[in-house]
C-alpha cells in the first residue's frame, strides 16, 4: 500500500531514476520476468491475433499468467489462458493470486510435478543430466503433451518452462 502511494505521489523525475530500475518496483507492479520490450511484443502479439476467442497455452506458470489475462480484460478481449508449471509451489502461487478475481473462470492451472534438471541427485555442471534420462518419465511424458488433451486448439503458446 505505501509503496503505490509512494509511487503515486512522487514527482516522476524522483522516482523514476530511484524506483523504476529497482526488484521493488517491478515486484510492486506484479510484473512479468521480462523486459518492458518484450511485454510490449507480446501484447502487440496477443492483440494481433484474430479470432473470436483467444486461446493461449503457456508452459511456465508465473506472474505472466496473471498480468497478460488482466491487459487482456482491459483491452476487452474475450480469451482462455492454460499454464501449466512443473513446480507444485508455483501452481499454488498462481491459485492463490487467481483466488477471487475476474481472472479464475477464464485462467486454466494445471500442475505435472517433477523436479528441475539441477535438482536431480546426478546434476552436475560437470556431468549434466543428459536429456534422455527424462524420456521415460510418465510426469515428463503429461506436461509435455498437456495441450493436446484439452480438446482446443490455441492461438499462442508460449514456452518459458521445462521442454
């Protein structure tokens, strides 16, 4: 709360040099992990697309589910959103920002849990894990294939997660 009437209230040439380039500001404003150009590549993409309801699909559950779904109400475009994440504690992170807003009949999570390549017992920066040892694994297998068992077809899909 202080920090929005911080922002609001400051002269711009006090708090632009001083917050902007700050993790606080960025954090504050619930910002994806990206840079300003690249949310504003993928909001000219996002609004570009035509058809009547847009269907995104995102490997990687973040702030990004949340933010572009809320640009995209804003803007008044009819859209579904499906991220799935690999990490149960991400999946739980965007549940809860998802709780009670406009957001959760029109924001799909889904969680197929297995762990980070530099997670595993064998990770080393020496002997990385090769990427077949995941070939066999069902949970790899699911969140891979995810897309193809929803039964739409998506306009966007944006990958910034496993695979």
């Amino acid at each position: 709360m202080f920090s929005r009437l911080l922002i609001k209230l400051a002269p711009g040439p006090v708090k632009h040099p001083l917050i902007a380039c700050t993790r606080w500001y960025w954090d504050t404003r619930q910002l994806p992990e990206q840079s300003s150009q690249d949310m504003r590549v993928l909001k000219d993409l996002l609004m570009s697309v035509r058809s009547g309801v847009l269907r995104v699909w995102e490997w990687g559950a973040g702030k990004r589910t949340i933010y572009y779904p809320k640009f995209l109400i804003s803007k008044g475009r009819k859209f579904e959103w499906h991220a799935v994440d690999n990490s149960t504690a991400w999946y739980e992170k965007c549940q809860k920002d998802l709780s009670g807003t406009q957001l959760e009949d029109r924001v799909h999570l889904y969680c197929r849990e297995f762990p980070a390549f530099w997670q595993l017992p064998s990770y080393s920066t020496s002997n990385p894990v090769p990427p077949q040892s995941w070939n066999e694994n069902q949970t790899v297998a699911e969140y891979i294939k995810l897309p193809t068992k929803i039964g739409v077809e998506f306009d966007v899909m944006i990958i910034d997660g496993r695979y």
